[in-house]
C-alpha cells in the first residue's frame, strides 16, 4: 500500500487525505492546530459569518427604501459583540469537528504535531508526544501562510490586531482603522461598518481593490463613500502605536490617525519555515512560496504540495483542487491539470464582486482580442424590487466565435450568479447558446444572460467590442 503523508489540515491537505484514501492509499494527516486549518478557524469561515451578520444590519438601514418603517433603523437593533464573536467560533470549531468526523471515518490517520521533512521519503512529526519519524512514498505539502505584520506595528491582539485575532474582541470598536485595501481589508472595512464601527479605510492606491476589475472597484468604492466610510487614498502606512485606549497609526507622509483598533490586512507570508525543504531538494520561490506545476508537483518527484503555500491562488477552492489533484495525479488515476482560467473568485461586500476567467486587465495589455458587454443593473425589473442599483454585468468573448472567456458580476449574491458564467468559460459555450438558455423572470440572472444577448452581430458572422 502506497504510504501518503500530507503537512497541513486545510482544504488543499484534508481534500487530498479523502483522495488519496479513496485511491487506497495509507494516508496520514499532520496538523498542529485544528483540521480544517486556517482556512475554518481563522480566515473563510469565520470572516463570512461576520460577514453574514453584518449584512442583516445593512437590509434593516435599507428597508425604508421599499416601504418598511423600523424605528430606529438598524440602530434598533442591539449588537452583542461579544455574543456575534462566540457564535463565530462555535461555528467553525464545530466545522472542524465535522471535517476530522469525516477523515476518521475514512481510515485517515490524523497526528498532531508540526511536519518536517526529512529528505523527500521521510516525514518528522514534533507532537505532544515527542518525535515521530513517517517514512512516506507521496508527500503532500499543504502548510498555508501566516498573516503579514508591519515591523513597527506589531500585533498585539488587543488593540493592533491582523484579521486572525479579531474573532477575540469581546466590545466592536468604536473606530476601526483598516490598513490595506485589498481583499482582506474590504471584505472587513464593510462587515464592521455595516456593524456600526466607524471605520477609516486606508489605500496605498488611489482605487480600492488593486489588482481587481477597475469597474467593480469604482462601483466598491463609490459605495462605500456614499454609506459614510472614510476612505484615505494614496496613503501608506509605516507603524502603528498604542496609547492608552487608542492606537494611533502613522503614515508614509507623517499624518497620524487615531482610532480604537486597527486592523492590518497587509498580505501574508508562506509557511515554509521550518518545513525541511533544503534536506529534501525542494525549491522555494524568492518570496518563499514553493513552485508547483499544474498538478500540484514541485521540482522533486515525489512532493507535492497544494494551496496559498504554493502562491498559485489564494483560495480555499483552489487549494482543496490542488490537493484533489495532487493524489489523482501521484496515484494514476485520470487527472486535470489545474486552468487558473476556470477559476471563479468573489469577494464578499456589499455589493459582492464576482469574477472568473480572462480580466479587463488583461484585456487592456492586448494578451487577448475580446468583445465586451457591459450591462448596469439598475434596470434590472428584481433589483429594482430589491432596491438595489450599484452593480453590473461585464462578458467577454471571442470576437469571431462569441465564445465566452470571461465575466465580471457586481450584485447581491453575486458568488451565486458567478457560476452559470464559470460553466459557460469552461465548456466554451458562445454568447449564442448562453443567451438562448431560459433564465426567471424577474431574475438577476437574466440581465447576465441579456449581456450575452447584447454580443451577437449578424454582420459576416463578427463580433466587435
């Protein structure tokens, strides 16, 4: 029986154990801190629940737009942070729970402890118990990253915090100071605006969401501004300090802003410390991520490894492909390779941001020839019901196919309506077949299948953008 050892219970790590188990392989899991890994109890889970709960504050502020009259608005509505922040925890610790219900059941050898490597055959595990040496046929590296800090701002977890500790904080505060304006800083600035902090978003760009659809980011952004979150473009922050009750950040142009807490959503780095990647002959990238191809396979045979370790693509559904992969590939049953292409990602706001395939960046660099339907929602007949209208549809196509390659939704549950258009990108289905597809009306749907209706021509057969 061929002998699998995997470091890491996130979702590139436990997805792979199932894998490889099912595949017959004599799988053992190492994990430190709990199966599931950051991904459950510290990053995915928890800050969509925060997420959630916020977002039932911000239905109850805009319910006098369609009629309903709650005295008080969402200021009627109590939060018990303290009780938001509990509810959170349970959660994903009972979702770990379920994850280690499930791997038990399977056969799959759970270990505690930190995994080295020992050369590539051979694993070290440090538990409670002591030393443990695992001689191993596969290896699956799956160790995650570690949230970023600041020299001179240093997390204390009390008052500086990254977005791993705030799930502590028994009171919301009273002004929270976001630095970083990425994901991560975003999807946190509104949660807690929504929850009622005053929050001061600082960007080192001039658009929030770097690196993003540049239309989604202005529509973000907009919204925020009109919702009454400060927004501190163009500024950078160097260090960060306590005094007393309140922190006090300081930026690359001197200002100084105060607040209750601050949050650093500045990037993370791999976990890959420690890990015995030299003993082994595994190559690390300059940044310290290790290089995978596209199934999972580091430059050593044998080693495999999956997730944000890998800096392919920071998400939990690319990570447990990866390690899905991973086994699949290293156990010779039939595989994919990984198409980052295929990928669907959102961003979870209000609005949501949803994405999956070529981007308006790319777009723009002239790396494909595309033809491009914008549609606005605000004339879409359910979000008018819903009274909403900062959002759109973005498709992109090949111009002489009308093949859909890509797509942009900003829209409530725009995580949801992401999906018709990933299908579409990986089956290469033409804006022809995708538009003749029925969709409910009133829908949001619908007006993400009028995008495509808007890229047929009958001229010659052409599509132009």
């Amino acid at each position: 029986m061929t002998k699998v050892v995997i470091i890491g219970g996130g979702p590139g790590g436990y997805e792979a154990a199932l894998v490889g188990r099912q595949l017959g392989g004599e799988v053992t899991l190492i994990e430190r801190t709990g199966l599931g890994g950051a991904a459950v109890l510290t990053d995915c889970v928890p800050s969509k629940t925060l997420i959630a709960t916020a977002e039932v504050l911000v239905r109850i502020e805009n319910a006098k737009e369609i009629g309903l009259r709650i005295d008080g608005g969402s200021e009627a509505v109590k939060v018990d942070f303290a009780e938001v922040n509990r509810r959170i925890v349970e959660l994903a610790r009972a979702q770990s729970e379920d994850i280690r219900a499930r791997l038990v059941a399977e056969g799959i050898d759970i270990v505690q402890g930190t995994g080295r490597l020992e050369g590539p055959h051979v694993v070290v595990v440090e538990g409670p118990d002591g030393e443990r040496r695992l001689d191993a046929d596969i290896v699956l590296l799956a160790t995650g990253t570690t949230p970023r800090e600041l020299p001179d701002a240093v997390c204390d977890g009390e008052r500086i915090l990254n977005w791993q500790q705030l799930y502590a904080l028994q009171e919301l505060p009273e002004r929270l100071i976001v630095v970083g304006s990425g994901v991560t800083g975003v999807e946190f600035a509104g949660a807690y605006h929504g929850l009622g902090s005053n929050v001061v978003l600082v960007s080192s760009r001039k658009q929030v969401l770097p690196g993003q659809d540049p239309d989604a980011a202005a529509v973000l952004q907009q919204v925020y501004t009109t919702r009454g979150m400060e927004i501190i473009s163009e500024a950078r922050a160097n260090a960060a300090r306590r005094e007393g009750d309140t922190v006090i950040v300081t930026l690359a142009d001197g200002r100084e802003i105060e607040g209750s807490h601050a949050l650093f959503a500045v990037g993370s780095t791999p976990n890959t410390q420690g890990l015995g990647l030299e003993s082994a002959g595994v190559a690390m990238a300059e940044w310290g991520h290790i290089p995978v191809d596209r199934v999972s396979r580091t430059n050593v045979s044998n080693v495999y490894a999956a997730g944000d370790v890998t800096g392919v693509f920071p998400l939990a559904s690319v990570a447990a492909m990866q390690g899905r992969i991973a086994m699949w590939h290293a156990l010779g049953d039939a595989v994919t390779p990984l198409d980052i292409m295929q990928v669907s990602s959102n961003i979870f706001t209000a609005p949501e941001v949803a994405t999956v395939g070529i981007t308006q960046e790319q777009v723009d660099r002239g790396e494909l020839k595309v033809a491009t339907a914008f549609l606005s929602l605000d004339g879409n007949a359910r979000s008018k019901m819903q009274s909403f209208r900062d959002g759109f549809v973005k498709l992109f196509c090949l111009p002489t196919t009308g093949i859909i390659v890509g797509g942009v939704v900003v829209a409530p549950r725009a995580s949801e309506l992401i999906h018709a258009v990933t299908l579409a990108v990986a089956q290469r289905i033409t804006v022809d077949q995708f538009s003749n597809t029925f969709t409910v009306y009133p829908s949001m749907s619908g007006s993400v299948a009028e995008a495509a209706r808007r890229l047929h021509r009958r001229d010659e057969g052409m599509l132009t953008s």
